[in-house]
C-alpha cells in the first residue's frame, strides 16, 4: 500500500516529491495546469500541520494508532 510506503519514507528529498507529482500528472491524477513547485509546497505544508497534530497527540495514543493515523492520511492524500 502506498500509505505504508510514505510512512517509512517520509523524508523524501524535495526532488523525489517533484518527481512524484510530475508521474501523478503523466497518469492523469494530478492537473496538467498545477505548477510541480506550488503543489510540493502546500503538501509539504499540510503534512507537518498533520505531523504536528499527531505528534501532539501522541502521548494520549498507543503508537499503533498513531501509526494508523499517518497512513489513513497518507491515503486521503494519494486519493
């Protein structure tokens, strides 16, 4: 599942991002007319916001739910 993919490799160099987005709009996922830049940027902004808030949450939870919780955002992502 790609969710668990990014959950071990959450540091992905700024590059890999760009090459990710620039496949997503070869398969269509991903809007031709979105610039590669613009769109790393805001993801890269709502993942440390979500990073964030799991973290904050993080001594409430067991580490399987936080683990659950980055991968059903992940997914939301990739959707």
């Amino acid at each position: 599942m790609l969710g668990e993919f990014f959950c071990v490799n959450v540091k992905a160099t700024n590059q890999e991002v760009l090459e990710f987005i620039s496949l997503g709009k070869e398969l269509g996922a991903i809007n031709n007319n979105v610039e590669e830049k613009t769109l790393s940027v805001l993801l890269d902004i709502v993942v440390e916001g979500i990073s964030s808030n799991i973290l904050y949450y993080s001594d409430e939870g067991e580490q399987i739910d936080l683990i659950k919780a980055w991968q059903q955002f992940v997914n939301l992502i990739i959707l």
